[in-house]
C-alpha cells in the first residue's frame, strides 16, 4: 500500500490537487490522534509531519500540504468510520504500520492521553488490526 501510495505522489507531482483517499485517510487519523486532547503540541505537530513523510514516503511540502487537507477533512467528518473504510483493503503490513504511526503521535509530546489512547484502539479494530499488534506497536514506540 505504502509503495503504491509513494508511486501515486511521484507520478503526480504535477496534479497536486489530486491526492488518493487512502492517503487523506492515514492524514486524517494521524490529526486526529494529535488533537485528541483538544491541542497539538509542538512536538506533536513536527512529530506529525515528520511520520508522515516516513510513512507515505514524501516531502516536507508535499506533508504540510496533505495535512492542510486533512485538518479540513476532519471539520467536516462526523466518525472514524469515515476514514477507516477506506483502508481496509490495505495489506496487514501497512495497517500495522499506520497504527505503529499513531502511537508515534501520541507518545510525541511524552505523555499519553486517554483519548489518544481511544483513538488509536478504536481505529485498529475498525482496520482489522489484532489485539496484540495494537500492543506490540504500543511497546515499539515506548520503549525503542
């Protein structure tokens, strides 16, 4: 999925108004576990664009400018279903490592709120990612 994504952004890098859903979706849960807490930190906000571009694999510019998209998409959702449907098709891999992602938001400014905890719970049952992944990711990120 990631690669596919990677492949999208470079062939269209002149089509910058077009971005695939699935990457506005890992956008958006990623904004969503960052103003989980009604505010982003700092660090939270450099951690956001940060995993973002490791995680699809893009530039800064090309990070701030989905994010922009993203945090406009949200205003206008009304669940994480929304998002989540669209990445269900993704391949175990990619889900592991978007849940793997979020824990990185959350843990960006030290400390784990329990909505970013819900979030992120919630968001793996609703992709299909088992119980202990969800930890197993949890732990990665605590303890690297």
């Amino acid at each position: 999925m990631l690669k596919k994504i990677h492949a999208f952004l470079n062939a269209n890098k002149s089509q910058d108004s077009t971005v695939p859903d699935d990457t506005v979706a890992i956008a958006c849960l990623l904004c969503e576990v960052a103003n989980a807490d009604h505010s982003i930190s700092e660090e939270e906000a450099t951690a956001l664009q940060n995993t973002l571009c490791k995680l699809l694999q893009i530039d800064n510019d090309k990070a701030k400018e989905l994010l922009s998209i993203a945090k406009e998409t949200i205003r206008t959702s009304n669940s994480l279903f929304q998002f989540t449907s669209e990445l269900r098709a993704l391949d175990q891999q990619s889900r592991i490592d978007l849940i793997s992602a979020m824990w990185e938001i959350a843990y960006a400014d030290n400390h784990l709120d329990p909505h970013e905890e819900a979030i992120i719970r919630r968001v793996a049952q609703l992709i299909y990612v088992a119980h202990s992944e969800f930890i197993r990711t949890k732990l990665a990120v605590i303890a690297p």
